[in-house]
C-alpha cells in the first residue's frame, strides 16, 4: 500500500469518484469547487489507485475539512478507509492542524466512530442521503 498526496485532483481520484458516488450512489453533485484547493490523496493497492479523498481548511484556525472518501468496490473490506483517514490526518497535522470536521454519510458514521470521531448537530440531507457532521481533535 502506498499513498500519494496531490495539490491538484488527479484523473485516478476523479475515477474513483464518480465510480463510487456517482454510479453506486447516484449522486449528481459530486464535483465542486473545493477540489480546486483541496489536497488529494490516493491510495494505492499494488500498484493500483484504490481510494481517494481530499482535505482542505476550514473556517476556523486550525480546523480542517475531510471529504470524498472514497474506495473502489473490489478493495474494500481491507481497512484501506482506514488508511485513507489516517493518512488525511497526517497531512493535517504536518499543516499544523488541531481538529477535524467531516459530514459523513449517516450510515457510515459508525465507521468514523471506530477511528475516533463523534456525532454533533442534526442529521442533514444531501441528495437525498442523511448526512452528519462528525469531529475529531488531533493529539
């Protein structure tokens, strides 16, 4: 497993998403302009790009964002979202961040759950898919 980061969205993390949220999930909404100052990262599973997501500041100091995570059918059930969060955080540290926010999906939250984030406010919609904001403070 190897995992690169990208100052621009490369062509890899634009596959893996529109296979994932916009042909599985359906989703019509999936590119915005946050990519276009996010960083990207891709995971890589012997060679092939497996996973993406994309970090980028928030509103607040110290505060970034995490999104679009995202894992190609045939790699999951191997811990590479894991990966994936883990090396976000990384990144966001090594900017000098304390905290992360992200909106997940409602029925993956107990996934972010497991790598230490907690629920906060009201379930949200977008695109019809429940949504909550979840956090975590970096150590």
């Amino acid at each position: 497993m190897e995992i690169q980061v990208y100052h621009t969205l490369p062509e890899a993390a634009r596959q893996i998403r529109q296979e994932v949220f916009v042909e599985e999930q359906h989703f019509q909404e999936e590119f915005d302009g946050i990519d276009g100052r996010a960083l990207h990262l891709i995971l890589y599973q012997d060679g092939v790009a497996a996973g993406t997501c994309r970090v980028f500041q928030g509103r607040e100091p110290g505060e970034y964002l995490v999104g679009r995570i995202a894992v190609r059918k045939s790699f999951r059930g191997q811990n590479l979202g894991a990966a994936l969060l883990e090396a976000a955080e990384q990144e966001i540290w090594k900017a000098g961040g304390s905290s992360v926010r992200l909106h997940a999906q409602q029925r993956a939250s107990g996934f972010y759950e497991k790598q230490g984030y907690e629920p906060y406010g009201p379930v949200e919609y977008e695109e019809y898919c429940p949504h909550i904001w979840m956090k975590k403070k970096l150590l």
